[in-house]
C-alpha cells in the first residue's frame, strides 16, 4: 500500500525529484495550508501544509515528522515563524504501512551559511551545497554561496591585472615621507 501523498505528484516536490544521494538545500518562502489533489484520484482532495521555497523548486507537502524537524530547527511550532529558515531535503527509505517505500525527509541539521552575505548556501548547477562550501573554503578561505563566490572570483580576476601593473602600496608612504624630508 502507497500513501497517495507519496505517489509522483509533478506539483509538490517528492523522492522523483531527486539524483540518487541528492540533498537539497533550500530556504522556506512561505509555510500555509492547501487543498491537495491527488492526480490518480481527481475527486480526492486533502488540506495538507505546504511549504514554498525562495529558490526555484516546487512546493513540499510537509507530513508530521517534516514538520517536527522544522520545529526543532527553528525553535517553534509555529508556522508563521518558519519563512527564512533554511532545511536541507533529502530522500529516505522509510516504513509506510509495513512496507519501505521513499520519502522526502528534512534533515535535522541546518544548512551552511555564507560568509559573505549570510544566506544559505544552495546547490548550484550540478554542484551540490556541501561541494560549494568544500570548494570556496579551498578557494577563497571562507564558505561561500554560488552568488557570492561569482562575485569572489570577478573581483580577484579584476585584483591580479590590476596589482601587477600599479606601484605596490606600501611603497608609497616611503615616497611621501622621503619627499617631506627633502622639504624639510
Ligand atoms: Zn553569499
């Protein structure tokens, strides 16, 4: 037996969704209550909770044990609270009903977070959150979200051209001081 929640639903995110081994991390845009229609049942409709993301991933039909890691992530049961905060989603075989099937699970663990701007680090492209961090820390000495490791590595490309060619800083003040001396 399948929990219809647990069938391919192609509007709410599911375990089809995901590479094998896949964790996505994401950051909640807003959490509300939904009639649900399952797809193989057009009659049958349920209110579930749904939580939207701010990145461009379908909405996730949270069951009682999501919501549970949510409110031990945040601090609160409350729902209106949760919008910001970051989860990382993953699939795992669990016990429906006497039989393993696949599910979506939040894992109890709270994403990255970039050191430049404070979001969460995402996955990007074919890279995964936890290959973003590793590499950017390797990188740029500090973990960084795709955004801002772009914005890191424009500014080094722009930096190395630049400090070839000018006088190096320190330098300068030596050129000062001995000019005031001259003066003097
Ligand atoms: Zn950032």
């Amino acid at each position: 037996m399948t929990h219809w929640k647990k069938l391919t639903n192609p509007t709410y995110l599911g375990s089809y969704a995901f590479q094998p081994g896949e964790e996505k991390a994401l950051t909640i845009a807003s959490v509300g209550q939904e009639m649900v229609t399952n797809p193989a049942e057009p009659d049958k409709k349920e209110n579930c909770i749904v939580a939207h993301f701010q990145q461009p991933e379908k909405p996730l039909i949270l069951n009682k044990t999501n919501c549970k890691t949510i409110e031990k992530l945040t601090g609160t049961p409350d729902i209106e609270q949760w919008p910001g905060a970051g989860i990382i989603l993953c699939v795992q075989r669990v016990n429906a009903f006497g039989e393993l099937v696949e599910a979506v699970r939040i894992r109890p663990v709270k994403p990255y977070i970039c050191s430049d701007c404070g979001g969460i680090i995402t996955g990007y492209k074919d890279r995964s959150h936890a290959e973003i961090r590793e590499h950017t820390r390797k990188e740029y000495g500090r973990q960084l979200c795709a955004v801002c490791a772009t914005k890191a590595a424009e500014a080094r490309r722009r930096n190395e051209p630049a400090e070839a060619q000018s006088e190096p800083a320190e330098m300068r003040p030596h050129r000062r001081r001995r000019t005031a001396a001259a003066e003097a």
